[in-house]
C-alpha cells in the first residue's frame, strides 16, 4: 500500500507492507537517523515520535496508522536552525549522555509539557516511565524538564 | 465469500469493522491500540493476511449517566486519567500503566484482551463488576467479565463479534488497585490486587469484590475471600483470615520476572493493604 | 581548587550534546548501502551438543534468501578474540563446526534481502543436535566426574601453563590463579575470631539501549569496511584479519557513536560473523541484534562466587585472609582470565591485610560467554569485600565505620601482590563520605589519616 503522511512538516510518501511497523518505514526506508530501534516491545522508548502531537511507540505502530497524520521527530523541533526550548533544557543540563535516548525523551518531555505545563517531580517520573536511560541515572533529564516547568 | 485483498484495513464504523471481521475470520489480526498485537506482527509470531484496525472507528468516549460508566472500547488510558467520577481502581490501575506514550496508545478494551504480565485495567474492572458488549452481524450481547475468560488467551467471543464497551452498573463507593513491578513507576505486573467494596453505616461490607492480575494469565475474581469478608464488619484479623485465600487452587505463573511463591505473597501483602485502609 | 586552573575541576559540555538533542548523532543503525543485505541467525536450542545436520534445503528456497552461511564459509574459524594483548585461549569458532556450547550460540547465518525474509528462512533451517548433559553451575563444572566442556580436560582456565599465549608454555601451571602473602597458617592460628561468609552474584546484561549492530561492506580490491557498535576497534580488526586471512591493513573499522556499551561492547562478538557474510556475498550486509539477543547472547557481566574467611585480633585488625573465587566465563574464554586475576588480586579490597592466600579460578560452563563490564572484576569482589568487613565488624562487636578505619591502606605499607603503597586516601574518603551522609564520626577516627 501507498501511505502519504507528513513528517517533520514535509509530506512523504512511502510504499508499505500491511504488517510494517512505523518503525521499519521511519528507519530503513526513509532513514530517519533520530528514531533508534532499542527493545521493540514499547519499553525502552528510544522508538518514541509524536503522531499528530502525542508520543507513540513507532516499534509498535503500523506504518498504515499515519496515514494522512502528522509525524514529528525530534528533528522537527528545531525551526530555522534555532533549537526549540525544550531541545535547549536538555542541552543546557546536559541532559544526555550517549544520546540513544535523547529523542525519544524529549519527544515525551515535549509531550507532557503541552499537556501540563508545570508538572511535579512524581509527574515527570510517571510521564517518562516508558523512556530508559542507562546512562544519566536520569537526574539531569528530570532537572531539564524541571527548569522548563518554573519557566512557564 | 468475496475474496479480500490483503492489506491494511482502517473502517470508519463499527459496521463495516464488523463485516470486515465477519469476512476475514483467522486472516485478519484485529489491532485498537496497538501495543500488544503490533509484536506479534513485528516478531514474526503472526503473519496475518490483514489487519483491522479500529482506530477510526468512534469508540473513544467515557460516558457516566447516573449509576452506569460506560466505556468505549478503544478509549486510551490517558482519557480514563483525564475524565472525573470514575471508580478509584480504574484510575489507579490507569495511573500504574507505563509512561505517556504507552497510556495514550494503549486502549482500555485492547487491555481486557492482554495476558499477564498486563492487564491491570482487566483486574480493576473485575472488581468492578463490569460488564462487556459485543456486537456481532446478529446483534448485541452482553457478557460480565467474570465469565469472558475461558483459559489462558480463550475468550467468550464469537468470530463475528467486536468489543464495544465496557460497562460498570452501580459501580462500589470504595474501591482501590494496587500493583507491585520490578521498577518503581509502574512496570510489567508481578501481582495486582483490585478490590471494590461497599460498606454500610456499621463498616460491614455488603458487597465486596476482590480481583487477583499477574498470577494467571487473566484476571481472576476470589469468590471465598469475597465470602469470608461479605456481612461482617470489616477487622484486621477478618482480613487477615480472608488474606489465606487468594490463590486456593489456583496454578501460579512462576517466570524469570517472578516466582510463583514470591507472586503469592506480593498477592497477599497489596490484599491486606487495601482493605486495611478501610477499616 | 578550580578557581586556581583552567581545565581541572572546570566543568566539560559533552561535545556530542548538540547532536543528541537534534538527533543527529551517527549510530550505526542509521548506515545503509544501495543493495545491502541482512542477517539473522539460526541459534542452538540446547545448551551443550553435536551437530548432526544441519539442513539448509527449505531455506534456500525462499524467495530473498542469497546465502546461508556455515563454518565451512569461514576461511579460518577461530576467534583470536584478545589473544593479541596475551589473553587467550582462542577456543571459540566464529561458527561452530561439531559442537554447541551455549543455548542461543549461532549455528548458521542467513543472508537475505532483508530482516523479516532472513527470519523467516532461518526458521526453516532445520539443525539435527544430538544433546549432551550440559554444565551450568560452577561447583559442579569444577567436581572431578563432571562432563568436560573445555579442549584442554578441565573446565578451568591453567594459569601459568602458556595457554593464555602470554605465559612461557610447557610448565604444569595450576587451575587457579594464585595470590599469596606472609603466613596465612599462623595468621588463623593467632587469631582470636574467625570469621566465614559465602557470597553470590549472578550474571548482569549491560542492557545498553542500542543493540549491538554491524554493516560489512566489501570494497574493491579485497579491502573491506565495517561500521559497528564496538567499543575496541582495533580488536574488531584483528579479529577479522585473521579470520579472513588478510593484511589488517585491508580492513577499516569505523565506530560511530555508540549508543552505550558499558563494556558490553568490547569483545568483537559477532562483526567477524558479519565481514565473513559480506566478504562471501560480496555485498554490504548488516545485522541487528534484537533485544532478547541482546540479553541472552551478548556477554554479560560474570556471575562470581566467593568464599572468604577472616583470621580477626580482638583489637580490631584482620591479621589473614583466605579466599576462592569462582568466575563464570560461560562456554568460551573471551576475557575471562584476566578478570579472575584482577578479581584475585582485589579481594583484599583497599584494605592491609599482611597474610593472605587467595584462588581465583577462572570456570567453564554451558552459559553465555562473559566478560568485561564498568570496573571488570573488581566490583564483583568489591560486593563480597564489602559484606565481609560488615560481617566481621559485627562479628567483634565493633562499629563498622571503625573497624573500616583501622584496616584502611596507609601509605608505606604493601599490597598483596607487593605494589608499595604511595596513593592511599582511604580515611580521608570515609571522613567526606561521613560528613556527607550525616554521619558524626568520634573524634579518634577523625584524627586518623593515610600517612600514619
């Protein structure tokens, strides 16, 4: 089948399998380099992208899901070349370690954020318990997304 | 029958979903949220001909009109987190699902169909008493979920039949989940405990509905606790009593994410701790 | 401190951040070539067995399938591993020829079009395995009637024997390495308690977020280049050149950045398997390991055992020390000998103890190879060093923190293996580690230091 969906604002058009995850056509057809395959089984979160604005595990979302939606990556937040803040929170708590995790928890971040502006600790726990680091120990992720919250 | 030609089917109705399923029997794998059946795919384990997917499908809604919730069968999790009035365990069971992401894909009907180590919303809405409608080409049926397990991934569906909802008539006043995980925000379930309650004015229970996750495939409901706690006021030492039988006869899922032994008596510590909260 | 230089103590921005929050940060899986083909293997059921058949015929029939490759394709099936850097024995073939040694070892590769036409046909590779009784716990693999696992008789590593490559061969060697200091006999003799404790750790994945992935892609002239997650490209050269028997100098290695290794990522543990596929189709070939390969056939931390037995004074001091560690190496070598010696020579941990005889045995069993993992063979013993001290402290009826203070290194006095002490900061450690966590030291310990 023939899906048409918009990534990053672009529209794209892309031959799939019924059975291809979003994943598969992100990564190895349209080589998206942001989106990283970690476990495929919607626990690590280094898979995450927005789908007309909300995070979604895209190991385990079929291609013909985004049919004629939006598709955000963490590569869509920038706009001009200028980071976007919550890009910047993360770079300015050095947020990141080997960064295999880092789109992905932005991305939720991203998410949480638009929905809630100023969550709490225990908020921001729960909203990134389906991201994994193994890196951080995940305080500087937590700090950036914190700094973000008493700006707003 | 008309042959269908494989692909991605996304129906608008339930009608055409219905008919789809009608057709497509074994060939097809149904898919709402996602989370689960997407492995299947994706691993290899399935390699359906087609794939419904509910997704447009207008079953995303939580209604509450007077003493019956009803919900839709492809309602996220988040919309449990969002709407007001529900019965504590559903939210507290929605509260334990893992992450943003994971609660915004996965549905509350797609979880009644998920084996252990998920699952939670199927436990807290045992003890519930809800109920599920499913519509066929031959009509609506109504089946408690008490009686929809019938083994381990067996359920009291037909072929031609679709989950639509979900439905709490008379939902308890008092009820509470709790879950254990390896990790400390939420996780796959090693044990859950969902328990629904009403008390008179003298703390004796007049109902009470006790439901045990992440011991057995599915949920089950623990009639002989329930027993042992109906008509009595409520006392550490009754609960204490009704504690010694969550899992009579029951055959323990014992696996690298838990011992059977260590499932048993996580099972039990979330029992008393529940109830102990109400006395 | 840091007011007086310009780099220590200044802090460092990470120089890849503006890469990960833009999502620019090259991994490997983001590499891909015109024509590329994929891999997935057919893994062993069992633990331990023969290969009897294996039966390649359906298969091949799958439209995609280009190659399935076997131990016959490997131009020389060894796995040289470290045996550069005199670690060794090389016991593991890249592809086993006769014999499984773990559950999950890759039997033979299939080279297709891409990932789901490769599963697909290595689910239809049917392999005939004679089973044999498998070895899974240390104490039996060690237990003189126990099935033998290893090429050499025993399922110990020989120290001192030569078959590491680094060590003169031909000498008996012993199935343990040796640590030993002063007069342990007298020690236990003298002693006025002695105290005995059993310590286990199991196996731990590093469980990077990335999978360990890998693109071979031949290029003309014989040269080949592989792009991995590898945290040691030049063992991954190494590796590759002598399995496929050409100048190292042909092969460039090129290592993205990884998306977490923790050590896990050290051993070349299946680009040899890739660069063979490659060099035999003569196309770019890559592999993804999933996450259930990732946790059940990347090396793990070792699961270690260790026995430990304290000779005490009544004032405080541990006059000996007697100890035998048992290392997990799983079914192959990797680095396994040289993290038993650093385990050895730590299980005295940063503490003086003038007598000591430790074993340190290096153990073959039917289980996942092991190796290096953050601080390899020291934090495993550091776990039992620790526990003892508790155990000891205790034992005498002494607080902890004490009895920590007055066995601590001092600057002058001698390790086991006979390193003077030049750099010992262990007092001066406890007292910030104290003063941090709230805990008020009497003022005796407070007076204590590491040079005296």
């Amino acid at each position: 089948m023939r899906i048409k969906f918009k990534l990053d604002g672009e529209y794209v058009e892309v031959d799939a399998k019924h059975t291809d995850t979003l994943l598969k056509i992100l990564k190895d057809k349209l080589v998206v380099g942001s989106v990283h395959f970690g476990c495929g089984e919607g626990t690590c979160g280094a898979c995450i992208v927005l789908v007309n604005g909300r995070p979604r595990y895209s190991c385990l979302t079929l291609a013909g899901y985004v049919d004629g939606k939006e598709v955000t990556t963490v590569a869509g937040l920038a706009h001009d070349g200028e980071l976007s803040e919550i890009q910047k929170a993360f770079l300015e708590n050095d947020a990141a370690q080997c960064g295999y995790c880092t789109p992905g928890m932005i991305l939720t971040a991203k998410a949480l954020l638009d929905r809630n502006p100023s969550p709490t600790d225990e908020e921001i726990f729960d909203a990134l318990a389906g991201n994994l680091c193994r890196c951080t120990g995940y305080v500087p992720i937590i700090n950036a997304i914190k700094s973000l919250s008493k700006k707003r | 029958m008309s042959q269908v030609a494989s692909g991605y089917y996304a129906p608008a109705s339930l009608r055409d979903a219905i008919s789809l399923k009608r057709r497509l029997r074994e060939k097809a794998l149904f898919v709402a949220g996602g989370t689960a059946a997407v492995q299947l795919v994706s691993k290899m384990i399935a390699e359906p001909e087609a794939i419904i997917s509910l997704e447009k499908v207008p079953l995303d809604y939580v209604k509450i009109r007077g003493n019956v919730v009803e919900i839709g069968a492809t309602t996220p999790i988040s919309r449990l987190l969002e709407t007001r009035g529900l019965p504590t365990a559903l939210r507290e069971a929605a509260e334990n699902i893992h992450g943003l992401a994971l609660k915004d894909m996965a549905t509350v009907g797609g979880n009644i169909f998920t084996p252990a180590p998920a699952g939670d919303i199927a436990t807290a809405l045992l003890s519930l008493d809800a109920t599920l409608v499913l519509r066929g080409t031959r009509g609506v049926r109504t089946v408690p979920l008490s009686k929809f397990y019938r083994g381990p991934l067996k359920y009291n569906i037909k072929a031609d039949e679709v989950l639509t909802a979900i439905r709490i008539r008379r939902p308890p006043r008092l009820s509470s989940f709790l879950k254990q995980t390896p990790w400390r925000y939420s996780g796959p379930t090693i044990a859950s405990v969902s328990v629904g309650l009403d008390l008179d004015k003298n703390k004796k229970a007049r109902r009470v509905m006790v439901a045990i996750g992440g011991l057995t495939t599915h949920p089950y409901r623990v009639k002989r606790a329930e027993r042992l706690l109906t008509s009595k006021k409520l006392t550490s030492e009754l609960i204490e009593e009704a504690a010694k039988h969550l899992v009579d006869n029951v055959d323990i899922i014992d696996d690298a994410l838990a011992s059977s032994w260590y499932r048993e008596v996580i099972a039990q510590v979330l029992f008393k701790k529940i109830l102990n909260r109400f006395i | 401190m840091s007011g007086q230089f310009a780099a220590v103590g200044a802090p460092i921005k990470n120089v890849q951040l503006l890469g990960h929050v833009t999502g620019t940060t090259q991994y490997v899986d983001e590499i891909s070539f015109p024509g590329m083909l994929w891999i997935k293997a057919v893994r062993s059921p069992v633990a331990r067995g023969k290969i009897r058949k294996i039966d390649t015929s359906r298969a091949e029939k799958v439209p995609g399938v280009i190659k399935i490759i076997t131990a016959k394709d490997v131009p020389n099936n060894i796995h040289v591993n470290m045996a550069g850097i005199g670690i060794g024995p090389p016991d593991e073939p890249v592809l086993p020829e006769d014999e499984v040694k773990y559950k999950g070892e890759a039997i033979c590769l299939v080279v297709a079009r891409d990932e789901e036409t490769a599963l697909k046909a290595a689910q239809l590779v049917e392999v005939e395995i004679e089973e044999l009784p498998p070895v899974l716990d240390m104490e039996e693999a060690l237990k003189p009637d126990a099935p033998v696992i290893t090429k050499w008789g025993v399922n110990a590593f020989i120290y001192g024997s030569g078959m590491d490559g680094a060590t003169k061969p031909g000498r008996p060697g012993r199935p343990f390495f040796l640590v030993r200091r002063g007069d342990v006999e007298t020690a236990f003799k003298q002693a006025d308690k002695v105290v005995k404790g059993s310590y286990v750790i199991p196996p731990i994945e590093h469980a990077p977020i990335e999978p360990h992935v890998c693109v071979a892609k031949p290029e003309p002239g014989g040269k080949l280049t592989i792009y991995t997650t590898t945290q040691a490209p030049y063992f991954v050269r190494d590796n590759v050149a002598t399995i496929l028997n050409i100048p190292a100098s042909n092969i460039r290695v090129i290592a993205p950045a990884v998306g977490g290794g923790f050590g896990g990522k050290v051993d070349p543990e299946f680009e040899m398997q890739v660069a063979v596929a490659a060099m035999r189709v003569g196309r770019p070939v890559k592999w993804r390991w999933t996450r259930e390969e990732e946790f059940t056939i990347s090396t793990t931390r070792p699961a270690i055992k260790v026995e430990m037995e304290d000779a005490l004074s009544k004032d405080g001091l541990i006059l000996g020390r007697r100890a035998r560690l048992l290392h997990d190496s799983g079914a192959y070598t990797r680095t396994s000998p040289y993290g038993v010696i650093k385990s050895t020579v730590n299980l005295s941990g940063p503490y003086h103890i003038p007598n000591v005889y430790y074993e340190g045995y290096c153990v073959y069993t039917n289980r996942q190879p092991s190796s290096a993992m953050r601080g390899y063979g020291v934090f495993e013993v550091s776990y039992a060093v620790e526990l003892q001290m508790e155990r000891d402290a205790r034992t005498l009826g002494v607080d902890s923190w004490e009895f920590r203070f007055k066995n601590a290194y001092r600057n002058g006095q001698v390790t086991a293996t006979g390193r003077p002490i030049d750099d010992a900061y262990l007092v001066e450690v406890m007292k910030e580690a104290a003063s941090l966590a709230g805990v008020k030291l009497p003022p005796h310990l407070l007076q204590m230091s590491s040079w005296g």
